[in-house]
C-alpha cells in the first residue's frame, strides 16, 4: 500500500520513527510521480526536521515545495486548529484542498497524517474514532487519498483496532475500495470486522440524501451478516426515500436472513448473471 490510488483511506500502524520516517518517504515518492499534490502533516518530528528529511531523502521535494505541489504542514496548524480538533472543519479543508489540486492541474492529492496529534487531549479530540469512519465519504469523489499513522508504542491496543476498522484499508487486512456514483456508491472488495466501521460510515453518509440511492455492492465478492445488517439499517434511515442494494450471492443471502426488504422497505436487486 506504499502507492495509493486516489480514494484510498489507509490506516498505518508503525512501531518505530525508522519505520514511520521510511513509509513517508515512500509514500511521497508515490505522490509526486503520480504527479499530485502532497502534504506530509506532522507532529512528534518537527516540520523543519521533516522537511529536511524528505528533501535529502526524495529527489525534487524542495522544489515541489517551490512550486506548491509540495508541503509539510504542523498538525497544530489543520487539526487543532485554534487549540481543539473539529471533524467537520478538517473534512472540508481536505476537500478544498482536493479541488484547488485539481484547478493547479495537479492529478489530486496525497496526504500524509502523524495521528499522535489525537493524544493532546485537547477539545473534539474525543470524537477521533467517529471522525476517521465519517472522513471516508470524503473520498468516495476519488480525488483524494490519505495514510494515517498510528505509532504502536503511543495507541493502545483498543484503540488501534478500531481506528483500522474505522479505515477501508490496511496493510495485511482485508481491503474495501468505493466511490461515488449518479445514484449512490459502489463499493468493492470485502467487508468483514476488519474495516467494518469505515463500511458504516460510508453508508451513514447516504442518510441525509433525498434522492433514492442505490448501493451497488455486486463487487463485494465477501460479506457478512454484520455487512448485511448495516445495509439495512441505511434504507431504516432513509424512511419515505428508496434505497437499492445491488447484491451479489452472498451478501444477497444475508440480505434475505435477516429480511431486510420485509423490515426495512430496502429493495434487493440480484448481481446480474454472467452472459457467455
């Protein structure tokens, strides 16, 4: 996952600044052959010491940085913005920053995130968790793509499990990737306990849409029951809209254990067959 494609969303856990520092350089290697914009926000290594890290360790960051393209930015100065952490705040700055990427003409943006700015305790810090599920639909545009780095030593192990399943991907876990669609979502991969939150979230996205929505899910080729479950409870909150699930065979037959066109007014279209 050292090369991300726009719409990603990755959870990085690391256990030593080595590690931490090496998968930066490599992710930021990624962004600038791919030609986006890259931003590195940091905060346990301070920005000088960061900058002059990338620009000895990756050919043409110093003048990325010139031309903008290029940035590493203090946590402090986008997440605990004016001393507390708001989810809203920071999802539209990503976005804004997504857009003037591409009117730079700039193939979207990478962004590179030191999470132990959540351990400041400061206000909104709380609502964390929340925040990494709920920042997934900011990228189902497909015009953005994140790693967040949780260091080991500082998360414990609680925590750390449910900020990867509040990621659709991380490394050696199972892998979920979506974007937006005229009608809805389309999602892909696998869902399982793994990255089930960031599931959840994507479809809680869906709740104040006032158009029907489809869920075009016919490229999970694996889900469970607590997938299923969760889609349900989209059409539940989506009372007097309609809410289409296009289903393969296995989230189809979770989809009918549990009733959910019965109880939830959801509608079940089968995947189409395949035409030989």
């Amino acid at each position: 996952m050292t090369d991300p494609e726009l719409g990603d969303h990755i959870c990085q856990p690391f256990r030593t600044i080595e590690d931490q520092l090496s998968s930066t350089v490599d992710f930021v290697r990624s962004g600038m052959a791919r030609s986006r914009s890259v931003v590195v926000f940091t905060h346990t290594i301070e920005r000088a010491a960061m900058s002059a890290w990338l620009e000895s360790q990756v050919d043409g960051f110093a003048e990325a940085v010139t031309r903008g393209s290029a940035d590493v930015v203090p946590c402090s100065e986008v997440h605990l913005a004016d001393g507390r952490f708001d989810p809203e705040r920071t999802m539209g700055g990503f976005a804004s920053a997504a857009t003037a990427a591409e009117a730079a003409g700039l193939n979207g943006i990478l962004v590179v995130v030191d999470m132990a700015w959540a351990l400041r305790q400061l206000p909104g810090t709380e609502r964390l968790l929340q925040y990494e599920a709920a920042a997934n639909a900011v990228f189902a545009d497909r015009r953005m793509a994140a790693v967040c780095q949780y260091d080991r030593r500082l998360f414990g192990a609680s925590v750390l499990r449910r900020a990867c399943a509040a990621h659709p991907l991380t490394p050696d876990q199972s892998e979920l990737r979506f974007d937006r669609t005229h009608h809805g979502l389309r999602v892909w991969g696998t869902v399982d306990d793994t990255n089930l939150d960031a599931f959840a979230g994507l479809l809680r996205s869906l709740a104040d849409v006032r158009a029907d929505v489809t869920v075009d899910a016919a490229g999970l080729y694996a889900a469970d029951v607590s997938a299923a479950c969760l889609i349900a409870d989209c059409a539940t909150a989506r009372p007097g809209r309609r809410t289409v699930v296009t289903a393969g065979l296995s989230l189809g037959r979770f989809l009918t254990l549990i009733d959910a066109e019965k109880l939830t007014g959801l509608t079940v279209q089968a995947e189409p067959a395949p035409t030989s």
